[in-house]
C-alpha cells in the first residue's frame, strides 16, 4: 500500500516564494530515496513526479506575506522602454513573527515608492543627456566635412613626393647592388660616394685597451718609433712575436652604435705573424692604448688582424656590418730600393668576411690587389697597395684629411672579419728595403671610421598626410537603476524528529522512544498528518516492535490522541518494506493554528540474534505537501563472544587437534563488552557460561582467571589471544567463578549497589584451565555463552579428539625372528631382550613434546644386562637434511640411557634433537612412536614379572606386566662372559621431565653406567649366544623358586 494512502497525494508547494519545487507523494518514494538510501530526495518509479523536499531543507522557508509592487512595476516598465538597463533584484527575504507583520509591511511599501521615484527620475535625466548627445555629434560632422577638403589637397601633393622618392630609391638600390650585392672584395670600387652608411662612430679614448693576453708584453710603453709619438694614446704595451705568433687585445668603449646608442667593446686578434730581419733588432709590435691607434709593426712584414665588436652592456654579438680603414697605405719607390704598405681582407662568403674594398677616385692606390713579394708572402698572396714600381706622389701625413682619399682603402665587411697588413717588397723576391729616412719594416696601421667617400643613407620615403577622421562624440551611457522587490514571510517550522538517546547501542528487549514535532502553521487546514516510516532489514526483517497503544498525540498543555486516528501496519514504500506509525487528524479544520503537535513512538528492540541498525524516517503531510526528516539510527549491539582451545608454552589450538590424557588444556573466553557502556538502557548482568565436558576432565576452578583487555584489541588466531594474556589486567576478584558440575561452569560480574562492578566498554579474557584425566578415545566437544541481561549469545565449539596412548613391553628371543616370549619360558643363562615401547604419540597432535622418556626397573636378581641397548623407529621419521628414516630404523643416538645394574634400573630419554624432529611441523601431523631394545641374560631361575613407567609430556604411564618362567638347571653351566663393551661418548642435555623415575614406587638414586646413544644409525649390536637348554623344557622338572621383586618393584 502507499505509505500515505488514502490520501491524494498530488498536491503542489505553491505558496512558497523560495525556489523550492513543486512536490508530490508517490509512495513516500521522495522521502526514502534520499533519506534512507543516501541520495538526493527523487521518486525511483520512473514517473515525472517531483522530489519531496526534506525538512531541513524547508526549515530555511517561510509564509509568505504579500506585498503592492505595482507602482515600482510601472516606473521600470518605462525605464526599460527609454533605454535605461534596469537591474532586478530579489532581497533576501525578511522573516519576521506573526505580530511584526503590520509594520514590516508598512516600511517596505515606503521603500517601494522610494524606488519609483527615484527611477522616474534617472529617465528623465537620460532622455535629456541623449538629445544633448544629438547636438553634438551634428557639429562634429561639420567639422570633418571641412578637413576632409584639406586632406585632399596634401594628399595631391604627397602623390608628388612618392614619385621623387622612387627614383631615388632606384638609385639607391642599383648603388646597393654595384657596391654590396655584386661586388669582389679583390677589385676595388671607386664610388663617389659609399652607399651604405656607417652604423656607428669611433670614440676617441685613450684608454681603452682592457690588455693583452696570450703573449708576453710589456704595457704601459712608449712608441719607440716617430720620435716617441703616442698618437692619441695614453701608452704603448710592447710586444716581441716571432714567426707564427698569435695574441689577442681587448678594448672596451671604442665606438657607440648610431642606431641604439649602446657602446660596444673590441677584440683585436693578432695572428700569423711573419717576422723579418731586415732592419737591426729585434721584431717588435707596439699596442696602442687608444682603439683608433691600432699597432705598429717593425721587422714584421705581415700580420692578420681579426676584429670583433660585442655590446659593452651585456657582451652580446654585434651583428651589423661595418667599414673599416687601416690608415695610409704608404709606398716608396726610390734608387733601385722599394717599400708598400699593404692591407687586404678576407672574403668568406656572402654572410662572413669582407664584402666589398673601395677607393676614392682620385687614390693613388691600385685598383686591382697586388702580388705580396719578400717574406710577407708568408701571409697573403696578394694585397692592396700603391703601383709596383711607383711611389706615393708626396709625401702626406697620417694626420692631413686628404690621406684617406689619396692613400686609404675601405672595407665594407661583417663583424669577425680578418684583415692582413703589413709591408711589401717592390719585385719578386725581395723583402721592403729602406728609402731614405724611411725604415723598410716600420709600418704604423692606424684604424678609423672614416672612409675613403662619404657614406649615405637610403632615401626617406615622404610621410602621407593624415586622412582626417570624424571627432569622436561619444554617445553617453545611461546609468543603470536597482529595482529590489521584497519578501516578507513569517515563521515557518518545519517537520523535526527528535531520537532520544540516538547513537547508542540498543540491546535486544530495550526499548527507545522517539518525538515528531510539527506546527499547524498559519493556513486554514485541510489535511493534517504524523508519521514513522521504520526501514526493514537488507532481509526484510522488522527489526522492532510498536504497540500502538503506546502511540499518542500531544500539544504543550493538552493530550490530542483522541483527535488522531493511529495506523501502525507494514508497508511498502519504493520496493522496500516498512513498519509505519500514522496519525491522521480526525477533523484537521479544528486544529488549533501555530500549534506545536508532537507525535510519541515507543520502538522495542527485537532478539533475533542478528545487529542490525534501526533506521526510521519521521514525515508530516499538511495540505497535501509532504515533509520528512532526517534519518535517525539507533545501532542495535548483538555481542561477539568467542571460545578458543590453546596448550602449551606457545599457545597451540586444539580445535580439531588430537590431544592426550595428562595434558591441561586452556580454554580461552572472549567477554565482549566493548559496546555495552553505550546503551539506551543499563546492564544488570554480564558473564559467560561455560559447558566444558566434564566426563574426559576437570577444571580447576580456583585457577580460573578473568584478564581486562582494550576493546579495540584484536586477534586473528587462537595463539594471538593467548598472547594478549601477558599483557592484561588480572581482574578476576571482580567476578565469581562458580562450578556447576554437570550443567557447566559460570563466570559473571560482581555487582555494588545494583551496579556492576567490571567496566563496560572493553573486553574481557577468561583463562579456563582443563586437565585431561581420562585415557581414552572419544572427542571433548567444549561451548559457551556470553550473558548480557537476559540475552544468551553463543560463542564457537571448541572440539579436540581424544586418542588413548598405553606404553607395552614384550619379552622377545634375540633371534632375527623376533619371537615373543610374554608368558613363555626362558632357560637359565638364556639372553633374551626386553622391548620397551613407548605410548603412539597420535597424528594431528595439538602440543609440542617437550619431553619423552622410559624409567624400566627390572628384576636384576634374575635378570643382567646383556649388551648395549638400542633405539629404534616405529615410524617413518624425516631428518632435517630431508631424508628419511624407515621403521625400525636405529635412533640410539637421538636418546640418552642411562644403567645402574646394581639397583636393576634403566633410564631412556628423548634428546632435545629428536623433540626439534617430532615436532616440526608435518611431523606433528604424523603418529610417531619408538622402542628401546633392552638386551639381557637370565641369571636365576623362577618366575619373573615386569613393568616399565613412561613419561610423555611429564605425565607417567605404566606399561602391560610382562611374565616369564626359568626352571631350576640340573647342570648349570656357567654364563660366558659379556664381551666388553666400547666406551660411550658424554651425554648431550636431555630434556628433564617431572622426576627421571615414576612416582611410585620410589625413585632410586641416579645409575652408574651412561649410554649415550653413540652406535650410529646403521650400527649392529650383537646379541650374546644362547639357547634354551633341554632341562629348560621337562614338563613338572623340579619346583620353581622365583623370588619376587622388592616390594613396588614390577
């Protein structure tokens, strides 16, 4: 059925002004969806039907209260239609009480006309701001039409202009071509006038060489050539190279590019040097201090220059090409001797070297280069220089402004170029010679930035007159109005749920009690509705009950449960069953209004053994407007006993080991009470109840302990909680250990004052100790339970198996076919053995073996020693390399023995190597058993008996009773003497058990004669011959004289 059924459930949220959607019931669908199932509220049905908007959500709505926004309707409508942007805008809305409507309606409706007004205002100021703006823009046309006839004039004019510049530009580009594109850096143009312009200009510093590097020098000179003139310099560092030297000079400041005005640095690279000895002395090149200077040269008749400039500001390349001039290029030619200054630079390629070499018209120096004669061949081939055989027309100083056109040559080149200069002879040959006062190697290159013509720029295209433009008038912008509407709501409360004591832990049989609040509100109503929606379990479980007398309905000062019809039935809400509690208004109009309704609901926990989450959704449904609240929860707590079996030092698990008698086994109680300090009701009981099996053992009961552990402790294995035993608090006083007998054993908290006395909120270890005491084979099945109230939560099983275990021993001939001898007859002086078996240790054993040994008393009046006793396996047995031992296998040496023939004892016992080997792992799962050969001889004729004690695990059995007779000999022979025996090795440690001798009867003192064992796995011990003579066997042959043992011997 629908959870509200039968009410129509496609009413809509109109009146609320907040954005919440209209909302409809299908099923109450809205309502779990998001509430129980964690998602936002939406029927799952696959209908249109719209979500049902949770309580908290409404409890941010109101009523509203109406409010006349039709003058404020009016003046926007007309802003809007004068072109005025006007801006909307909602307020918040203003929730007031009931009695402060009147005068919050008052205020608001004053703001309203306030907002007209002033938005009538504002269009009217923009109306008269256009018609200004109108005004405006029409005397602006006029003075454009104006300047437009203006601007055709210069534009007549400009048409002019361009063609001159294009001409020039022809020009200028055929000049580029001539003197850049196409020129050969080997013949030298004669241009009027250098087409490209110098990018920058030569500081006159006369300082700034930085130094010299890669050569020996000798700074802060005098030039020791022109009558010690420095130039422009502040001094002259000298320099002696020989043939093939190299050194670099660095300047900083030398020149300033024209078209940044950032100053650039210089390297001078001076390489390939070609010494002569021409003149008396020694070569030597003279640095000067001023960039322009450059270097003199004497008795060097060439040397390369290479020369760099980079940006002094942050040393990056200088990329624009250059000219450069390396002064007069002097030449003498006078009686047979001659002598040419020479310069030359160095074509790379289009991007690298020189570009291009040019004269004035009017130089003397020849067009074409020269070949280098003399030792500066040993630099360029050819070079620029004046005629062969010719001399310069007069004599010119380097400082006349007519040397550069008469004897300079320019080089058009790219940053990085290399030039060689230097002094040639005039024929083939021949080295410079001296003419006159003139010295043949002096040669003083001097570097400038002047040229051999003057340089141009390219042609300035004329600038075209600027077409007029109509003068901006920019057209105004109105500026916005606000118009804010109002909201006015009252109060609104919405559905609320109140959980008392909700987060706790419920128990089974505890009861909890819950509220619905809900106001009628401010409306005339129709429909009014309080309800409880209790969510199933995953498996369709009620997890509570309600009675639904216990159902009321209240208001503040009056009881209204007579005014409610109560529903409380299970029912289906999107899929999912439900225990719903309904309250419907009999006569919902008659309701008082702004009247809190509280709906009361009593919910018992059931005990179905399982913990599961009471969840319930409280709703309310008013006008056909459905609201519901949040999810509440009460977790019910369902105790987590547990009940383990350990034994031993280690704490192994007997659940499904084998176990044996005299073992004490402890079984361990987990008292869960980690939840139980958060509960809606209080604990009057707790302890545990234990069904230990008391036909195979007993329990101890004043060693039972009761150990306080975390509650968040946690263990994963029977081993694990034994361990947490050494770390917890013994509070055993503070509950009684009783011992039921039959029925079980109880462990339960002690209580003061009617409260308890443990604490609640953790969890509890009982330590039960168990002995085995029966000898048997059956299974000991153990169970608990832990008591909360008057609750039984049952824990594991805890089930070990029982196998019994009996020491034999036998009396056997020494023959290979081992015959037995129990009850026979064995002739005087006969060797016979004893075989002494242990108990089967059982597969599957649950305990380590910390000890294994045989104590056997024998009758030493009738019986001697007759031999080395021996060990051997009853079992296949693994050794810790991996190989293996078959039955009856010797082990002798995995025992000690020890014999006192003077009191008739032996004593075997199991090495600590042997327990490491049993109690591995897959040897644990395996029987295991072993048998010590006993040889004797008897001495004395009679009737002898005989037991053995074992002890397994310090527990003693006793063996079978063994008997034999040996009849009186008419003739006795005398034994042949024993062979004497090859001294033992030392006893290695033996594991101790309880005593080395049984309880009773007593224990005798310690033996004389040790055997450790030492005869090898493959070693024979040989038995002493002997054969039962014929007297041995004449039926009735005289009296038999046996005398019995000491008392409590066997």
């Amino acid at each position: 059925m629908s959870p509200c059924a039968p009410l129509s459930c496609n009413r809509t949220i109109s009146d609320l002004r907040m954005s919440v959607r209209p909302v409809t019931l299908a099923a109450l669908g809205g309502l779990l969806a998001s509430s129980v199932l964690g998602s936002t509220a939406a029927v799952a049905d696959g209908s249109n039907t719209p979500p049902i908007p949770p309580a908290q959500e409404l409890a941010s709505t109101s009523e509203e209260v109406p409010l006349d926004h039709s003058a404020l309707d009016r003046a926007v409508q007309r802003a809007k239609k004068a072109g005025v942007p006007v801006n909307l805008v909602q307020e918040a809305t203003e929730s007031v009480g009931r009695d402060a409507v009147g005068a919050a309606r008052e205020r608001l409706a004053a703001s309203i006309a306030r907002q007209a007004t002033d938005i009538d205002g504002a269009t009217d100021r923009w109306v008269s701001q256009l018609s200004q703006w109108e005004s405006l823009k029409r005397a602006a046309q006029e003075e454009y039409d104006s300047a437009m006839q203006t601007y055709r004039r210069d534009h007549e004019t400009f048409q002019q202009q361009m063609g001159e510049f294009r001409r020039q530009q022809a020009n200028y580009e055929r000049l580029v071509e001539q003197q850049i594109t196409h020129a050969d850096p080997e013949s030298a143009l004669r241009p009027q006038q250098l087409i490209y312009e110098q990018p920058f200009t030569i500081s006159a510093d006369r300082n700034s060489l930085v130094g010299v590097t890669g050569i020996p020098h000798q700074p802060g000179q005098n030039n020791t050539f022109d009558g010690h003139n420095n130039y422009n310099s502040a001094s002259v560092t000298h320099v002696h190279p020989v043939a093939g030297s190299s050194f670099t000079a660095t300047y900083r400041n030398v020149a300033v590019d024209k078209a940044t005005g950032r100053k650039l640095n210089a390297t001078l690279q001076v390489s390939d040097v070609v010494v002569s000895t021409v003149n008396p002395g020694r070569p030597i090149i003279e640095v000067f201090s001023n960039f322009s200077d450059n270097i003199a040269l004497y008795n060097v008749t060439a040397a390369k220059q290479t020369l760099t400039y980079t940006f002094a500001d942050d040393g990056s390349p200088y990329n624009n090409r250059y000219y450069v001039s390396f002064g007069s290029l002097n030449g003498q030619n006078a009686s047979g001797a001659s002598r040419y200054e020479f310069a030359q630079g160095q074509y790379v390629d289009a991007h690298h070297g020189v570009v291009a070499t040019f004269l004035n018209p009017d130089s003397e120096i020849a067009p074409q280069s020269q070949t280098v004669h003399g030792s500066a061949a040993g630099g360029p081939a050819r070079a620029f220089m004046l005629p062969q055989g010719k001399g310069q027309s007069r004599s010119i100083r380097d400082t006349e402004p007519d040397i550069m056109r008469r004897l300079g040559v320019t080089f058009l080149a790219h940053n990085g170029s290399s030039f060689w200069v230097g002094t040639s002879g005039g024929s083939s040959g021949r080295d410079p010679q001296d003419v006159g006062p003139v010295t043949a190697t002096y040669n003083h290159v001097m570097l400038s930035s002047d040229t051999v013509a003057p340089t141009a720029q390219a042609p300035v295209a004329p600038s075209p007159p600027q077409k007029p433009t109509v003068r901006e008038v920019p057209r105004p912008e109105p500026s916005p109005v606000t118009a804010r509407y109002h909201a006015l709501h009252t109060d609104f409360r919405p559905t609320e749920k109140i959980a008392v004591d909700e987060g706790k832990f419920v128990l089974p049989g505890q009861s909890t009690r819950q509220t619905i609040h809900r106001n009628t509100g401010f409306h005339p109503l129709r429909e009014f509705v309080l309800g409880d929606n209790i969510l199933a379990t995953d498996d369709g479980r009620i997890p509570v009950t309600v009675d639904p007398a216990t159902v009321r309905v209240t208001a503040p000062a009056e009881d209204f449960t007579n005014r409610f019809r109560v529903h409380v039935a299970e029912a289906q809400v999107e899929g999912r069953k439900v225990l719903q509690i309904r309250a419907e208004a009999k006569d919902p109009a008659s309701l008082p209004l702004d009247t809190d309704l509280t709906l009361h609901i009593t919910l018992t926990a059931l005990d179905d053994g399982t913990p599961d989450v009471e969840k319930d959704v409280g709703f309310a449904i008013i006008n056909g407007k459905t609201e519901y609240t949040r999810t509440h929860s009460y977790p019910e707590s369902v105790p987590s006993p547990h009940k383990y079996g350990v034994v031993g030092a280690k704490g192994s698990s007997v659940d499904g080991k084998t176990v044996t008698v005299g073992e004490r086994l402890t079984y361990l109680l987990v008292l869960d009470a980690s939840n139980l300090d958060r509960t809606v009701g209080s604990i009057t009981q707790l302890g545990m109840f234990d069904d230990y099996d008391e036909v195979h053992g007993q329990v101890p009961v004043d060693e039972v302990k009761v150990l306080a552990i975390p509650s968040t402790a946690q263990a994963d294995s029977p081993e694990k909680w034994a361990a947490l035993t050494t770390q917890a608090e013994d509070v055993t006083g503070q509950f009684v250990v009783k011992d039921h007998g039959a029925e079980g054993l109880s462990i339960m908290a002690r209580t003061q004052e009617g409260h308890l006395v443990p604490a609640l909120g953790q969890r509890y270890l009982i330590t039960v100790p168990y002995d085995v005491t029966k000898n048997s084979d059956g299974d000991i099945v153990n169970k608990a339970w832990q008591i909360v109230n008057h609750t039984h939560t049952p824990t594991e099983s805890v089930v070990s198996n029982l196998r019994h275990i009996s020491p034999n021993k036998h009396a056997t001939s020494p023959s290979g076919n081992k015959e037995r001898l129990d009850d026979g007859v064995i002739a005087l002086h006969s060797p016979f053995v004893y075989d002494l078996e242990s108990s089967t240790r059982p597969a599957h054993n649950a305990r380590e073996t910390t000890e294994w040994s045989i104590f056997d008393d024998y009758d030493q009046t009738h019986d001697s020693l007759d031999g080395r006793i021996t060990v051997s396996t009853r079992y296949p047995l693994t050794l810790p390399d991996g190989s293996s031992l078959p039955v009856g296998a010797d082990i002798t040496r995995f025992f000690t023995i020890v014999t006192d023939e003077a009191e008739g004892t032996v004593s075997i016992s199991a090495r600590r190597e042997f327990l490491d080997l049993l109690n591995a792992p897959e040897q644990r799962e395996m029987e295991h058993g072993w048998t010590a050969h006993v040889p004797m001889r008897r001495i004395a004729s009679g009737t002898v008996t005989n037991v053995f004690r074992e002890s397994f695990n310090g527990h003693w059995l006793t063996s079978n009773t063994v008997t034999t007779r040996t009849p009186d000999e008419q003739n006795p022979t005398p034994p042949e003497p024993r062979p004497q025996e090859k001294p033992q090795e030392a006893p290695s440690p033996v594991p101790t058990p309880v005593s080395w001798a049984p309880p009773s009867p007593q224990q005798q003192p310690p033996g004389r004669t040790a055997h450790t064992g030492a005869t090898g796995i493959d070693g024979q011990t040989p038995w002493a011959a002997g054969a039962l003579g014929a007297t041995a066997v004449i039926a009735g042959a005289g009296a038999y004289r046996g005398r019995h043992r000491r008392r409590d011997r066997s």
